[in-house]
C-alpha cells in the first residue's frame, strides 16, 4: 500500500537502517541518556522498555529529531542526521495525546502533512485513502475527529504518520490512555499494520506485556543505559542482570555461594555450577518450579526445596502462589494446574522442585 512506509533498501548494503554512536543527553548536571549504542535493522519492531525516568522517551526524542543530543551521532539510512530538525528526517513520530486537530475531519488530518508538503490533490487523495483503510477507518472520512472513540483517535494518528511513508516510525507510549480491553485490540492492529505496512517501527512502553505482544527486539533501559537488547524470549530466558530479570517478567532470584565448581544456595540445596569461586546470583522464573512430594536437596536433574505455602490464589486458567524458604526467602511460583490451588491452605508444609538448568546467572 502506498501509506506504507518507504522501504529501507536506501541504506547501504549490509548497514542498519538505524545506528547511534556514543549518544547521550543532558539537562544541565542532570544526565537522561548515558553513552548509547544502538543499532536498527530495517522492518524490524523493536520495543524500548523501561520504566518511567529511564531515558526511553528522551532516546526516541532524539532518534526522531525533537531533542538533539548532546554528544554522538545519529545515522539514518547511512545519513548523519543528528542535528537535523524533526521534519527534515525520514521519520514520523506517533504521541501518547495522539495530537489530532479537533477541528478536522478524519480525512483533513491525515491529510495534513501532505498538503503541507505541496502534493497533488490526486496524489493526497490516493494516499490519504490507502492510509484509511490500513488503519480500518473506511466510512469515517468527514466525520470530525473529537465524534470519534480513543481507539479510533488512535487510527488517525497512526494514519497520519504512516501516509507519510517515514523509513521510521516512532510510537512514544500511544496506547497508554486506553483501557485495558482496547489497548489489547489496538496491540493486534499495531501487529497487522506493521505486517502489512512492511516498515519499521521502534516502540516506547514501559508495559513489559505490550512489548512482549508486540516486538520481536527488545531494548531495555534503566537510569539511563542500556541494560540488555535481544529478542523477547532471550531476554527473559537470558536476562544479562538483575534488573532485566526483575523487570522483565516476574523473577526469583536466588543467592548462593559457589565453591570447586558447587553452588549452596542461601535457601538451602546445592547443586554442580560451573563458575569463579565466590558470591553468585541466579535468576528462577515462577513456570519452572513445580510442587513435589516432600523432598530437599538435589534430584538426579532437579533441584528441591521444603517450604511453607504463603499464599495461594486459583487464577481461573493458572494458578499462582508463594512458598517461604526454611531461611525467610519468599519464592513465587505458576501452578499449570489451578485446581491445585485450591487445595494449598497457607501454613502447610509443601516441596518444590525446579531443574538446576532453569537457574540463570546473572551479573550482580
């Protein structure tokens, strides 16, 4: 469709469409953005995760033109545009208050931008129509954009920018006002228009759901840095620190000291670990601990533990519930069976079980 965006075969052979080199952002003494390295690759959805004051707007800001950095470089499809005001470069950016003229219609304000760049009324009216059905608006052209619902706000605002054809479409928190059911819907069409519109799109949440629904690279920060970039399941399965294992997900993490290639755990058991001597932490996802028959201490492959049941509450399609380790450690764990919980009462004594492969190290 021509609201796509421009495909990104204009940047050189074997390059990213997107690189920042070593870019940071200050606020006087106050430092938003320590050294960045990032990379983009074309059609890609990466989502930049975070919670709130850890940079990630501020970085997309900067990427899109409407906060210049204050040291580094920003290339886009092999050009240096870091000092280049946001409508000379080939992105567009869609806002959480979506930005909609009120005044306008649905087809005057995607069609804005276009007449604003001197197009042809044919070519305006090509565009602005393949744009509305992208988003699924058909019907709606004249209808004034405040006669219209949060979602369909959204549908304009993604409209505008796309009919655009930006290499890069930036989306800073979009969906956050909406309510949970239409947040879901619009994750689904965000997931369609990029299949469909084939461009690429970099996303600011600090909803680690959303993120997971939508991208397929991940880029968490946190105080302004970069703590891990990967696709979603190897940043949860493989999180490189503490924080993007708590962040990401929910996240047990237990300490041990290791010694001659052994780990005692500080909630028990041990088990064989591979590593340097000394103080280690371990990250244990809550769908990898099992309940056992009593049992405590290493299993063939598992790793068990006796514990106290804290807490457990039947979800419906899961069931989740808390455990306390015999040294005062709460420990989280999902039951795949929640009729199960409906027989754990807290107080009682229980096992759990994991195996000792589950258990990630992870840098202190």
């Amino acid at each position: 469709m021509t609201a796509s965006p421009e495909p990104a075969g204009a940047s050189p052979a074997g390059s990213p469409l997107l690189s920042l080199s070593a870019v940071t952002k200050a606020f006087g003494s106050a430092v938003a953005v320590h050294p960045v390295d990032l990379s983009v690759e074309a059609g890609s959805f990466t989502a930049i995760l975070g919670p709130s004051g850890c940079g990630k707007s501020t970085l997309l800001r900067m990427i899109g033109g409407f906060s210049l950095p204050s040291s580094g470089t920003i290339t886009i499809a092999g050009e240096d545009v870091t000092r280049l005001p946001p409508q000379k470069r080939p992105t567009n950016m869609v806002f959480q208050s979506h930005g909609l003229f009120p005044h306008m219609t649905v087809w005057e304000n995607i069609a804005f931008g276009l007449s604003i760049a001197g197009r042809s009324r044919t070519e305006i009216g090509r565009r602005v129509g393949d744009a509305i059905a992208l988003v699924r608006l058909d019907g709606l052209d004249d209808r004034p954009v405040d006669r219209l619902s949060g979602g369909q706000q959204q549908r304009v605002a993604l409209a505008r920018a796309l009919v655009m054809r930006p290499k890069i479409l930036l989306l800073d928190e979009p969906l956050s006002a909406l309510d949970l059911k239409l947040r879901q819907t619009m994750q689904e069409e965000l997931r369609r228009i990029h299949r469909e519109a084939g461009g690429t799109f970099i996303y600011v949440t600090h909803d680690q759901i959303e993120a997971f629904a939508l991208a397929d690279r991940l880029v968490v920060m946190n105080a302004g840095r970069i703590e891990q970039i990967g696709r979603p399941h190897e940043v949860y399965r493989k999180p490189s620190s503490l924080f993007a294992a708590r962040f990401v997900g929910d996240a047990n993490v237990l300490d041990g000291t290791r010694a001659h290639g052994r780990v005692v755990l500080d909630v028990g058991p041990s088990f064989a670990s591979e590593g340097l001597d000394g103080r280690a932490s371990f990250v244990l996802r809550p769908e990898d601990i099992r309940l056992d028959a009593a049992m405590n201490g290493e299993c063939g492959d598992r790793v068990a533990l006796a514990v106290m049941v804290t807490e457990a509450v039947h979800l419906g399609g899961s069931g989740r519930a808390s455990v306390t380790a015999p040294n005062g450690q709460t420990l989280l764990l999902t039951l795949s069976e929640p009729d199960r919980t409906l027989a754990l009462k807290s107080g009682a004594e229980a096992a759990i079980s994991w195996p000792a492969k589950a258990l990630v190290e992870v840098g202190r």
